[in-house]
C-alpha cells in the first residue's frame, strides 16, 4: 500500500532518528537518508516533504556536509532544522557566519518568540521555550525569506518562504525541551506539505514483516530473547514473518525478576516457532564472581550471551541469522560515529568478530520504547508483556552495585517485587515509564527488634519520559513510599535503609549503576 512520504535528511546529528518518530506520531510515513542520497533516488521515493537534520558541522567550512542545489528547485517543501536552517540559508544566498560574541550563541532553553502568522506556528502561543544548540548564526538571511521567530540574543531564529513552502528553524522542535516542538512538526507536515495522516503502527507491522521476509528467504534464525519488551517484541514479529524458521533462545541466567522466566516462556505459546529455555545462572553467576564495575559486568554477560547462543545454534545446526531487541534509545548511548558511549548494550556492536552467523537482525533498532509497546499490541503479545517496565539485557547484574551473588540478587528480587506490586496497587503502574529497585553497595547502623544491624541500603529508582532519551524522576506519594518501606525492611533480610532517588536524566541515566 502507498503512503505518503517525508524524507528526513540527516546530516549527523544526534536526533535524527527522533525527529523521524516525531514524524511518525502524527501518522505520516518517513524514512531518515544519508546528505548523500543522490537526488534521483530521493525524487523516486517521491516525498511530500524533506526535512534537513541538525549536525555538528559549520556550513562556511570545507568539509561540511551539502545537498545537490537542485534540491531546492524540485518544487517540494523543505524544513531546515538547526544545521539543516543554515544549510537553507546558505545555498539560497544567504550568509551564515560563526557568532563572534555570545549575542549569537544559544544553548539550552531559550525564550522564543513566533510569529504566528507563518504556517509552522500557527495555533501557538506567541512566546516559548525552544530549545537551543548553535555557535553560528544567519548573519543575512536569504532574499524572499522572512523572520519568523527571535529570541532577546538572537533575531535569525527562524525564517521562512512561503511562495516556495520552504522554512528554516535554529531550535529543535523534536526534543521535549522545545515547547509546542510537536505542533510546529504537526504544522509542516499537515498545513504545508499537505499530508493526509494516512500510517500507522499496523502499517509498520505489516511493512516489517515483508522486509523480514523478504530477508530471510528460507535462512533460519536465532533470536538472542532477554525476556524483556524489546527481545519479545522482536521475537514477536520474527514468529509473525518466518514461523519455524525461528529459534527463540531464553537464556535463564538467574538475573531475572521474579517469576519472570515463566510469564516470558508462556507468551510465546501461541506461534509455532522453537523455543528453548536454556539454564546458565551458574555460569553467569561464575563469570561474574569478583566483578564490581558496571560496565565490564554489561561487556562480560554480552559476551556470555553470545557464547550460550553459539552452544546453542551448534546444538541445532545451521543458523543464517543472530536477531537482537535493539532499539534506538541502545544505539544512542553505545556512541555511533562521533558520540561518546554512555553505557555499552549487549545487543548494539558488542559482537566479536569470530561469531559465527552470517548477520545480524534488528528489526526495531529504529524505534523508541513506546513505538516497540505499541508494536507488541499490534502483534498480539499479551499486556503483561508488552506493560512490563523495561528490563536491560544484563539483569539484575546491574541493579546490584559491585560483586554480584545469588543471596544479592534473591534480596533484590524480593524487595523489586514489592517495589512494583506496591505501586500497581496504588494505581501508579501506568503512570511511570519506568521504576524498580537497587541493591547498593552500601551497609550502614540500623536497629531492628532493639538490636543493632548492619546492613544493605536499598535505593528506588522512578523515571517519567516519552523517549527514554531524557527522563524526569517520578514524583511518588509519601504514604506510597511510606507503605514500600515498611515492607521491604520488614520482608526482607538484610535490608534496614530504603532510599529513593531523586535524579533526572541527564544527568544521571535511568539504569543505577
């Protein structure tokens, strides 16, 4: 089935896959395409518009990034976002310089004020906060063009050509900091480009399975399952696509929640695919004796989980592929091109040369968390799944701060249910994109039954966020936490301190570790 199309061309910048899912929200097809796309093939695709990405680059210098000018005679609308304004303004005559004071710089959230009149902000208010990242400015702005918006620092903050429909901004309106970001993506999509709102998430579905298969042809599979929503989903949609041809291995390495392991094994009963439940907790529990830091912990049981599924795929025979849950949120923070790796993911570059599979499936690696959530639902994994607060690939393992034991993570498991079971029953679950529990490596006084402890400091962890990108704490009742206390020092052994975190992301991430 055709859809209607925008093109967003990225010109390396960090959100690009972002503004795309901005895209997608408002039920319009999109595809994000390397600067260097020649323009034939964008032209075929036949796009109802174009959006230019940030990047780091400078437009005045050498070696940045350009489009073939003809782009701008083609006759379709085009929205220059950061980098991609000034990229606007550069090749239609304008002049963009490096800011010479910090009059011209901005970063961070900045006052903006639109005129509404222009099509991208009609339907705002006035005055907003955008949200700024830019040393070089529109020093003359290109003839035909109007101002558009400005700011006390800045007055180049976006311009626009309505006889052409072509529209520059120096802001991001995909990230949550920009406020009414969505509206004005809304408003080049529908009032400028014209788009009917004719995609949706059943449409990604069915266009997935295609590629799949189309993929695949008759190759056989195995899918690195964690039991979280990412691997289930993607476990999900390869059942939909090959059937039988797909291996699903559930690696039970013992840094499950609890009672985990059966509710993922039973979701899978309704599609005729191999299933295989392989026990390494003592294994795991092995490679991890006297391991502390978190991120050789994340290294060690990626490369665990790649050596169980070797065993695995010998014990089978053949397998063409290895499929992973990766989402983009993993890709992100495991640092691509330039970015710098925040913490690596099992499933994103952590395979070593030598593993033998002919390539590697990541059939979600371009959606967040909640576009993965509402795949689920479309391919009929049952809510209890698809609901499930995000669990990372290593476990528990990380939720354990230093040495993991078993007695570490039987504490944990404990006091992480009462934790969830707690907050479901306050009506709370549906309100948190994310919380669980930690087990610190901190011991300190307590007195229980007039005697003297020594004993673990148990940390809360509650995040509320759209993109997992950046995430604000959770804001939980007092008698809430009151009656989560009580019960975990009560419940369960060694733990005589709760505490509750109170950091956002950034700067913290959502993982404690």
């Amino acid at each position: 089935m055709y859809h209607q199309t925008v093109i967003v061309l990225d010109f390396g910048g960090q959100y690009n896959q972002l503004i795309a899912r901005r895209v997608r929200e408002q039920h319009v097809y999109c595809e994000v395409k390397p600067y260097t796309t020649p323009l034939a093939a964008i032209k075929a695709m036949n796009p109802i518009g174009i959006i230019f990405t940030g990047g780091p680059g400078s437009v005045y210098d050498s070696g940045a990034p350009h489009v073939d000018p003809d782009i701008f005679t083609w006759g379709v609308p085009i929205l220059g976002i950061c980098y991609g304004c000034q990229l606007l303004a550069h090749h239609l005559g304008g002049k963009v310089v490096a800011a010479q004071s910090d009059s011209a710089r901005e970063y961070g959230k900045t006052e903006t004020f639109f005129n509404t009149g222009c099509k991208l902000f009609q339907g705002l208010p006035s005055t907003g906060v955008t949200w700024m990242s830019h040393g070089d400015y529109m020093e003359q702005v290109p003839e035909g063009f109007s101002l558009a918006a400005h700011s006390a620092a800045c007055p180049n903050v976006a311009i626009c050509d309505e006889t052409r429909d072509f529209y520059g901004v120096q802001f991001h309106p995909e990230v949550n900091h920009t406020e009414g970001g969505k509206d004005i993506i809304r408003n080049f999509l529908y009032r400028v480009c014209g788009a009917q709102g004719d995609w949706t998430m059943g449409d990604y579905k069915t266009a997935a399975i295609r590629r799949l298969r189309e993929k695949i042809g008759n190759g056989r599979v195995l899918l690195a399952l964690s039991g979280g929503v990412d691997s289930s989903v993607a476990a999900a949609l390869l059942a939909e696509a090959v059937g039988r041809q797909l291996t699903c291995v559930f690696v039970d390495h013992g840094l499950m929640r609890l009672n985990e392991g059966d509710e993922v094994e039973s979701a899978f009963q309704k599609w005729d695919i191999r299933f295989i439940r392989a026990n390494a907790e003592d294994r795991f529990l092995g490679k991890l004796t006297g391991i502390a830091e978190p991120e050789a912990k994340r290294k060690l049981i990626g490369e665990e989980f790649i050596r169980v599924f070797e065993a695995e795929a010998q014990k089978i025979g053949q397998v063409d592929y290895l499929a992973q849950g990766t989402i983009y949120p993993d890709v992100i923070e495991s640092g691509t091109g330039d970015a710098a790796v925040i913490k690596s993911h099992h499933n994103v570059g952590g395979l070593p040369d030598y593993v033998d599979f002919k390539e590697i499936i990541e059939p979600l690696r371009l959606l967040f968390k909640d576009e993965v959530r509402a795949l689920g639902r479309e391919l009929g994994l049952p809510e209890y799944l698809v609901a499930r607060q995000p669990f990372p690939g290593p476990g528990l393992a990380i939720r354990v701060i230093g040495e993991v034991t078993k007695e570490k993570l039987d504490i944990l498991r404990q006091a992480d249910f009462i934790f969830r079971e707690e907050i479901a029953q306050a009506g709370l679950d549906k309100t948190m994109s994310q919380y669980f529990a930690v087990l610190t490596n901190l011991r300190s006084v307590g007195v229980m039954g007039d005697g003297r402890t020594y004993d673990y400091a148990l940390a809360l962890r509650s995040v509320t966020t759209s993109d997992f990108m950046t995430a604000e704490w959770t804001r939980i009742p007092y008698d809430v936490l009151d009656r989560i206390s009580t019960r975990i020092v009560n419940e369960v052994p060694h733990i005589n301190r709760v505490l509750y975190d109170i950091t956002s992301k950034p700067p913290a991430t959502i993982e404690y570790e």
